[in-house]
C-alpha cells in the first residue's frame, strides 16, 4: 500500500483492535500502519460514539451557533488564544496565509484535578449559559473520542515496534481539544475576500485528530502526487488522521496529510457545515524528537528536536491565535 496512490481513505474497525484476539489486532496494527505510511488518513468504525450521543451533541453544537453573534461573543477570550470558549468568524487562518477561513468554532479542553501539578496549563473551560446541555454532550465526546485515541496511539506504537503503552503517559491529561466547527453560510459570495475558503489547506498540529462530520462534502485531502482527493466516510465512521507532532516524531515514517475543506458550489454558500474534531495532544513536556530507529541513511533526520509545548506555541503564532 504504501507506494499505491489511493483514490479513497481506507476504512478500519477499531473493534478488531479491542478484540482481544491477536489476529485481528494485529491485521488491524499493520492496516493502519500502511494507511498512515501513504496517505496518513483512514475511516473508523466502532469509535465509541452511539447515534444518541451524536445526535444530542449536534443539537447542542447547532443551538450554540444559531445564537446572535453577539451573545456568542460573550464566550470569546483573547487572552488565551483560542484554548477555550468561542473563537470568532474569520479569526483562525492557515499557516502561510492572511485570509481568514470563513469558519466559527468553540474550545473544549483538557479537566484536570486542582491537585494535579499540570493544573496551571489547562485554563478552566467555557460553557455556554444558553445551552445547558452543550457542557454534557461536548465532554462526554471530549472522554469519548480520548478513549479512541489512546486506542489508536497503542496501535501506532506496535507498527513503529515501541511498547503498546509508548504513548499511554504521554497524553494522559493531554493538552487536548474538542472543536465544534459551524461553516457559516454566506449570503453573499460577493462579500468575501476571493481567496476565502471554508478552511484553507493545511495540516494539523497534534499527535492524531478524530474528526466527526466528516460525511459531509467538502473535506479533501491531498495525495503525494498533488492530486485532491475527496473524504467520503460513512455516517457512523470518524476519520482519523496523523498529525504534524506524529510525522515530527517518527522523521516522516507517518505522514501528516495536507487537507482542506473546499466551498460548496455557489448556490449552496448559504448553507451551514458541521463538524466535530478532536485534536488529540500531548502533554507539553512531551519531546518531538524523532524516534531514533526512524532516523536512518536513507530517511535522515529531517527537523530539530522540540517539546510539544513549544511546537504547539509555534502553530499558535502561526494561525493568528497567539501574539508573538
């Protein structure tokens, strides 16, 4: 697989994973492996996620976002460059670009106990007063889609030959992220700078990202020979992709994927997107420095070594969320 072009994502059941028979876990550790070697993106099954819980979490997820901007932006803190609460219309662009993605989204993050001494990074979350429901909902996805994570981490760990509990302390009280996603619909396209897309191309920061909505049009990922291929994922399936943390780990073994989510055609602009990822993280002090059996004389080492805070730091700047 790992030299084939692939035309889709391929599609894994994390149960064959939670098994606990050996065959089918390790069919399940070497397919997933192949797919993050090519084209570092595969669609899940058995995820956790029951169609009650979904459900309840996009009716609170649309409910938030169908409130006035300005009460939406009593939730909205600068002063922790969009960790917690809402984040604003056109506030995130891309690494490389000035143009705003025409996005809104909402932070869920890491709970820790007071006690716990990584307690003094994870501001306190944000939760809306109009939607009693949506701190529910949100973070039992945020526990949910962690659990899955932690899952797909052990199955990486195999393929790379580390201990299946490589990453196990690594993210437990990972700095990670739930992101509620609103694609707001444009009334006029007119309007909008001519370069503005609903999110432009790019890759993520984190370890492993778990996104819901995925089934929607839009989503594109961008294969080694430049081509854009569409993500099409059925509807109790999440993708799950590598992050530029991973591939930074493993000197590149493990591909973070350029993707983007394109504009609908014209007529269909004032529409509304969903969609739900969650960034898994690590704890900060976790280093990045490539694995060194990734590290040999035909792949050598390609980036400096860095803690994830760092990195993470880093991106901030870099997508307009934190000041220098």
């Amino acid at each position: 697989m790992q030299d084939q072009l692939l035309d889709h994502v391929p599609s894994l059941d994390l149960a064959d994973f939670r098994s606990g028979d050996a065959a089918r876990k390790a069919r399940f550790v070497q397919q997933l492996g192949e797919a993050y070697q090519n084209i570092g993106f595969v669609a899940l099954k058995n995820h956790g996620l029951n169609d009650e819980q979904t459900t309840q979490l996009y009716a609170d997820v649309q409910a938030f976002f169908q409130l006035p901007d300005a009460a939406k932006q009593r939730y909205e803190n600068p002063a922790l460059a969009g960790q917690r609460g809402y984040i604003g219309k056109g506030k995130e662009h891309a690494k490389g670009r000035n143009t705003g993605d025409l996005k809104e989204f909402y932070h869920v993050g890491q709970v820790v106990d007071a006690a716990d001494p990584i307690k003094h990074e994870y501001p306190d979350n944000i939760w809306p007063e109009e939607v009693p429901g949506f701190r529910h909902s949100t973070f039992l996805a945020y526990r949910t889609l962690e659990a899955a994570g932690q899952d797909v981490l052990r199955a990486i760990a195999l393929f790379l030959e580390l201990p299946e509990n490589y990453f196990d302390d690594k993210v437990k009280h990972g700095n990670s992220i739930l992101r509620p996603i609103h694609y707001f619909p444009i009334e006029d396209p007119d309007a909008v700078p001519a370069d503005a897309v609903r999110a432009a191309e790019h890759g993520d920061i984190n370890l492993i990202t778990l996104l819901m909505g995925a089934s929607a049009d839009g989503l594109q990922v961008k294969r080694r020979d430049g081509q854009w291929i569409p993500i099409t994922a059925l509807p109790d399936q999440i993708v799950v992709n590598v992050g530029d943390m991973l591939q930074r780990l493993t000197n590149g073994v493990l591909k973070s994927t350029i993707h983007r989510v394109v504009n609908p055609a014209r007529e269909k602009m004032n529409t509304s997107r969903f969609s739900i990822p969650f960034f898994m993280h690590p704890r900060s002090e976790m280093s990045l420095a490539a694995l060194e059996h990734c590290v040999t004389p035909d792949n050598p080492k390609k980036e400096a070594d860095i803690t994830a805070g760092e990195f993470l730091n880093e991106r901030l700047i870099e997508l307009g969320l934190k000041k220098k």
